[in-house]
C-alpha cells in the first residue's frame, strides 16, 4: 500500500515539472494589420468586392497579398508565402498607428471691404474678431 499515490492525486506529472505554454498570436493577429505583409493591387480588390456585393461578372478568387517573413509555428524557419488579408504567423508584428492628420482645417481666407484681405491663414486660427457666434461680452 506505500505505492499507491495520495488521495486526489491523479498519478500524472508533478505540476513543478510541466513544460510552458506554447506561444499564442494576439487577439487582432492578421497579416492586413502585419508591418511585413504587402498587399495586393487595388485592381484585384476592386474586382472582387464587385463581384462579392453584386454576384455578378465572371468569379473572382479572394485577393491575395504576399510576406517574406511568414513563420507557421513558434521559432521555426521564415519563409515566403502568398497569404490573404485574414491570415496569421508566428512572426506577426502590428503596424505602427496612422499618422494623425487633423481634418476640417482649410486655408481661410478673409475679405474686407474694397477686395482687401483682411486675414488668412488655417482654419480655427482667425482672430477672435472675425470668428462668427462668438459674443465678447
């Protein structure tokens, strides 16, 4: 009886001793949002979202991009592959956030009596004399 294992021990390996979790991808992981991924041409985009929202025309295969530097599992070889936009590899790495580019500031310009300009310059800079709405109170 001192061979049996303890009550509620299931004789499997001691917890210490379980090697660790293979890697997994991000939540998001797609080769459309990879740094290493090119796209494919707007031409074959174009073409397959027609067909894909109307059904109409000759079939159109899903477009497909293509990455250098695809790995399918966790630190195994890289390697080229033609993947489409949904895919993912062990090798993914986000692009970095799009610029921001402030929207809605024109160049304005303001005119006087006699066609004298008055101001000009970026929307949402004019002096406060000639912003309309505002009341100096």
């Amino acid at each position: 009886m001192t061979g049996r294992p303890p009550i509620g021990h299931n004789g499997g390996p001691a917890l210490d001793d379980t090697p660790p979790a293979p890697p997994r991808l991000p939540y998001d992981a797609a080769c459309v949002r990879c740094i290493h991924w090119t796209p494919p041409s707007e031409r074959e985009e174009s073409d397959y979202r027609y067909w894909a929202m109307t059904g109409r025309g000759r079939r159109v295969k899903e477009p497909s991009g293509h990455c250098f530097r695809v790995m399918h599992r966790p630190g195994g070889p890289l390697s080229f592959s033609g993947t489409m936009g949904r895919s993912s590899c062990y090798n993914y790495e986000a692009k970095p956030p799009p610029a921001y580019r402030p929207s809605g500031q024109g160049f304005v310009t303001i005119w006087g009596p006699g066609d004298k300009i008055l101001w000009q310059g970026r929307e949402g800079e004019e002096p406060a004399e000639f912003r309309q709405g505002e009341l100096d109170l």
